[in-house]
C-alpha cells in the first residue's frame, strides 16, 4: 500500500497497476515488463515500486508514472525484490541463484 491509500498490484500478464480504494478500475496500468510480475515492493519514502519477474528484470517505478529504470543482470527468473531501509538500494534474488544489491 501506498502512503496515500493507493495499492499497487503486478499481474500474471506483466502489467504493474495502481488502484484507489473502491474504485473497480485502476487509475493507472504500467507496461514494460514481458512476463509475470512475481514480486512487488514499495520505497519506504513510497515514491518507487520496484518490481520483478519472470523476464529476468527489475524495474524501479515512480509512483507518479514515466518510463521504469531497467535492472538487467540476473540470467533467470526474478523471484523477488525489497529496498534496503534507507530506499538508497534495491535487492533481488532469482532463480539462478543469486542475489543481487542495485
């Protein structure tokens, strides 16, 4: 959840959307990913989402759109993602396995 009150959700069919409470649609869908999103996570300042998934990518999101910065490295799917306390770096793991800090 979002410090707004929104809530972001990733979907099986690579697509990133953010939801305000009650409504049935989402107020904003977000493209880039060509996979599954498996994981989700929120900056502690709630401005960036980072996700992962299954195109071997993380991709770091405002929160208030444009383009996602790109993280490639991983050589199998990415299976999850978390900012550090401090919202200065992300970590993923993947099946390959490894665990990577951007």
């Amino acid at each position: 959840m979002l410090p707004d009150g929104r809530v972001a959700t990733g979907g099986e069919d690579g697509k990133l959307a953010i939801w305000r409470p009650g409504e049935m649609q989402p107020q904003q869908v977000l493209l880039g990913h060509t996979a599954p999103i498996v994981a989700l996570a929120v900056s502690p300042d709630g401005k960036r989402l980072a996700t992962g998934a299954w195109d071997r990518t993380v991709r770091v999101w405002g929160t208030d759109g444009g383009a996602p910065l790109v993280l490639e490295g991983h050589r199998q799917n990415v299976n999850g993602v978390a900012f550090s306390p401090d919202g200065k770096s992300i970590v993923s793991v993947s099946h390959d396995p490894q665990v990577r800090i951007w």
